[in-house]
C-alpha cells in the first residue's frame, strides 16, 4: 500500500505573508492619507521619563569650591554670617554656579534627575492589578455560584440562578456605575473596592456557568462509584468532580479571564487611573491621539498575548498529566 504523501505547506505560509504584508501596506496607506503628523519620538517618556529636580542654595555665602564626583557636581557655600558650611549636590550639567559667586538664600544652583515611573506604565501596572484581584474573587465567587445552581436545595439554586441572569442581562458600565454610586454610597467603598467588586461579580456569573457546564460534563457513573466507596457528596465533589472539570473548563476560563482584562478598561468612568485613563489624560495634555491610542491597545495586546501563552501551557500541561 503506497504511502501518504504529505501535502506541502510552504504555499499556504506564503499566502499567509502575503496577506500580512498587504494589510501592513494597507495601513500605511491609510495612515499617509490621514493629514496627521505623527509624533511617536514622544510616546517613550510616558513610559519612563528623568525628572529634574532643582537644587537651591541653603542659605546665603559664597560658592568657596566644587568638587566633582563623577556625573555630579559638589558644591561648598561658605556662609556670609560665618556660620557653618553647606553643601548641594547637582548634576554637573546643570551646575548654574562657579567657585567665587555669591548666592542669596533660594538661589538655583543646578539640578538633579531621577528616573520616574510614566503614567502608562503606573495605568498598565493598575489595569494588570485590578484584573487579577477581580479575577481571583471572581473565580471564587462563579465556584460557589456554579456549585449553588447545581444544588438540590431550591433557595441555594434560586439565588445563583438570579444572580447569573442579573449579571449577565445588564451591561458592565451599567453595574459599574449603580455599584460605585448606589452601593458605593451606602457602604462607603473607595473607587478602587467599588471597581473590583463590580468586576468580581461580573466575571463571578460567567465563570459560574463555565464551572456549571464543566461539572455537568463529568460522567455520573464517576460520582455513583465514589459514593458507593463510602465518600460523602462534598468528598466526591472536591476530590473526584472538580478536578477533572476543571481541566475541561481551562480553556472557556481562560477566554473568559483574557476577556476581563479588556472590560477592565471601563473602570477608567469612575475616576481610576488604569491603562485607559491614562492614555486619556495623555492625549489631552500632549494631543498625540493616534500614537497614544495604538500604544494602549498594543499593551493590551500583549497582556493579553502573555496570559493566554500561559494558559495554554497550563492546559498542555493538565492534558499530559492525564
């Protein structure tokens, strides 16, 4: 019997860089016919930037000496009263004074960088912050809420079932909004407590649904057997159901998670400075819209990028423990 011969794949990657390479050219197309002028030198230092801070004299003398000491600069005031010395230590760069000079009191005498954190780097560190603490509690409350749809007792099913179709019939900025106003208000939750909470259970009722489905999955004859061992509903449940349904519900979860970090964006309509607000505030003072947006939904994209690799590893992983 003659051998399969394996289809060549070199022409189905070719077609693949093609169809890369027109939508690059694609959108340099359209960027060029944008009357735009494009400033992307400036998105950097919204990153990383050196703040300069001045250095003032201390008290009123005479600059007696400097003293380098590599990129810094010392500078010796002798005071005009006699009393005792100072010194102001600055970036030789910005040394605005020489050996001889009086200064007065409050004089600048240079100036000293310091590396600071950006406001898209602080809003990329908030955005990944706020999504794994709400995804965390999210994950916990869409167990319990999973579990208690499942639950014989009706009132345990009755309030998952309510909670579920609430969350999931309502529109997050909705929720957001009545979480951080209404109940907010009444219980006095800062704006962070109030954007986690709201993503907590918004996550919580999706995540409640994927578990449920998962738990369904598992095969009933599993449960029957564990039973006639003598283990109790809890024991089957946390020892033989659960593991193997989470395994099968990884993937829908991890869409699920990737999801959250994109619908973090909208805490940004309650005052907290993530990803998104930052960008904003950026465009506002700078008015590099285009740069600034496609720097945020770039850094979304690998966040996301990151945390599905990891995912997918995870689900790997579990399938070769099987």
């Amino acid at each position: 019997m003659p051998l399969k011969r394996h289809q060549a794949q070199w022409p189905w990657h070719a077609l693949l860089g093609l169809i890369l390479l027109a939508m690059a050219v694609g959108l340099w197309i359209a960027t060029k016919r944008v009357n735009y002028e494009w400033r992307w030198e400036r998105v950097p230092q919204y990153f990383f930037y050196q703040d300069e801070r001045a250095q003032s004299a201390p008290l009123a003398g005479v600059v007696s000496q400097i003293r380098p000491d590599g990129a810094y600069s010392r500078v010796d005031i002798k005071p005009a009263d006699g009393g005792a010395p100072a010194a102001v230590a600055v970036e030789t760069e910005t040394l605005k004074v020489k050996a001889g000079d009086t200064v007065a009191e409050g004089d600048e005498i240079g100036a000293q960088r310091h590396w600071q954190i950006g406001p898209l780097t602080k809003g990329l560190w908030v955005t990944i912050w706020i999504s794994f603490v709400s995804g965390f509690f999210g994950l916990a409350i869409g167990l319990v809420a999973g579990l208690c749809r499942l639950s014989p007792n009706p009132t345990l099913r009755g309030l998952a079932v309510f909670y579920i179709e609430l969350i999931r019939g309502t529109p997050l900025l909705v929720q957001i909004f009545i979480f951080y106003f209404f109940i907010g208000t009444v219980l006095n939750l800062d704006r962070i407590v109030a954007g986690v909470g709201a993503l907590a259970l918004f996550v919580g009722a999706y995540t409640a649904e994927i578990i449920r489905a998962g738990i369904q999955s598992i095969a009933k004859g599993q449960t029957e057997a564990a039973r006639s061992l003598g283990m109790t509903a809890a024991e089957t449940m946390l020892h033989i159901v659960l593991p193997q349904a989470l395994k099968r519900v990884l993937p829908p979860l991890a869409g699920q998670f990737i999801s959250l970090i994109k619908d973090s964006s909208l805490v940004s309509v309650i005052a907290i400075t993530d990803l998104t607000k930052s960008g904003r505030e950026i465009i506002t003072s700078s008015f590099a819209t285009f740069e600034i947006w496609f720097t945020v939904a770039l850094l979304y994209l690998v966040v996301t990028s990151l945390l599905s690799q990891l995912l997918f590893w995870l689900e790997r992983r579990f399938a070769r423990s099987d």
